[in-house]
C-alpha cells in the first residue's frame, strides 16, 4: 500500500525555469491538497481540490498552478520559477467521512530554486 | 477563519519525564483536531485526532491528547519520553475535514 507518492523527491531549478510536482494516491481520497514547508511558519496550503475536475486556492497560490485530471492524481506547476519558492512541498489526500478524516501524507520535494 | 497556535517553538524533557506540548485553536464551528509528527527528512505521520466523544484522546505510539472545549486546547502528552519521540510536532485544525490549518510546530527534544 503505497499510500502517496510524490516526485520528484529533490531538484534544483534555476530562476524562471518550470516544472510540475506530481502526487498520486492510491487510497481513492476525494480531496488532495499541496502544502509548502518554510522553517517557523508551518505547513501553509498552497491549493486544494475535493474532486476530479476542481481545484481552489489556498493560502498562498500566487505563482503556482494545479490541475486534477484525475481523481488519483494531483499536479502542481510552477510556470517561472523565483527563489522564493525554495521549499520543502508536501502533498497530502483526504477522505472527509465521519471516521476518516486525517490526512496522508507524502514524503515531501525538496524544491531550490538558485 | 481557523488558526492553531503552538505557543512553544521547542520543549526540553528528560527521558523518562511526561511531556506536554501545547496547541490552542480557533474554529467557528465543531473542531476536527490532529496531532501530526515529523521526523527529519520525512513527511507527516498522524499521531492522533479528536472529532467527538470523549475528551482523552489515545494515540499511536503512547502518545494521548485532552481537547478541552472553554479553553480551546488540545495539547499533546505522553507519560514518559523517549529519546526517540525526539521530533517536530505539529497540530492542526479543519472544518470536517476539507481544510487543515496547521501550527507552526513545535520541537520536541528529549534528552537522554
């Protein structure tokens, strides 16, 4: 049971390149989310989607784009690349029941942005 | 709008002495809490959570949690540390489940 699995695990990127993080799930989790990790300030959301076809904005979207094409699979772009965006990103799934409702998380992108 | 705070950036404890690490919420409606652990280089493990019932919660790896409603708190316990509890800890909050909020963690260090 690989529960989610993010990648590419580590990359270097140079300032305004692009790339896409994909995060799959295997748990057939409604919702999916993708968070930046920053020393001191937590997990801060960046998009979220409760369903194949949806995406929304998150605490702090700018730069970032999301697609969710299907329902196992949750992508987040970053279309020109800024070293502000040098982070730890984990992307997390969801199934908002009356029993289940923590998150799963995966094991994180290690993102520098140089 | 939800927010945690974990009042504490880092708890000292000696092995083998309870813990506490504390978290304080906000939420408009019935709060869903969660306790997440990180170790270094590695995402987020869940710990334990509250949706309902009793308010002594019981987790993984002896690890238990008090949600009291008047002071809107969840702080995290355990009787007796271990050095391996060593880590980041996180709380968190959400509105059945679509939204997590999450404090800015606490580190745990438990010294031998």
């Amino acid at each position: 049971n690989a529960g989610v699995t993010q990648t590419p695990k580590f990359r270097v990127l140079k300032t305004g390149q692009s790339m896409t993080l994909l995060c799959a799930q295997d748990m057939n989790h409604e919702y999916m989310y993708w968070y930046r990790q920053d020393p001191g300030m937590g997990l801060r959301l960046i998009h979220y989607s409760v369903g194949e076809g949806t995406t929304a904005k998150g605490e702090v979207p700018d730069g970032y784009n999301v697609s969710r094409l299907k329902k196992q699979n949750f992508l987040l772009g970053l279309e020109s690349a800024a070293p502000s965006q040098t982070s730890v990103y984990f992307c997390a799934s969801s199934s908002p029941t009356d029993m289940n409702t923590e998150a799963f998380f995966g094991q994180g992108t290690r993102l520098t942005v140089v | 709008a939800q927010s945690v705070a974990q009042p504490e950036d880092q708890v000292n404890v000696a092995e083998g002495n309870p813990l506490t690490v504390k978290c304080t919420y906000s939420v408009s409606g019935n709060p869903y809490l969660f306790w997440y652990v990180q170790y270094p280089n590695r995402g987020l493990q869940f710990l334990l959570k509250y949706i309902t019932g009793d308010n002594l919660v019981k987790g993984s790896y002896g690890f238990e949690a008090e949600f009291n409603k008047s002071q809107t708190s969840f702080h995290l316990k355990k009787p007796s540390a271990l050095v391996s509890d060593s880590a980041l800890y996180f709380c968190a909050v959400t509105d059945y489940g679509q939204n997590f909020v999450f404090g800015p963690g606490t580190r745990l260090s438990v010294l031998p």
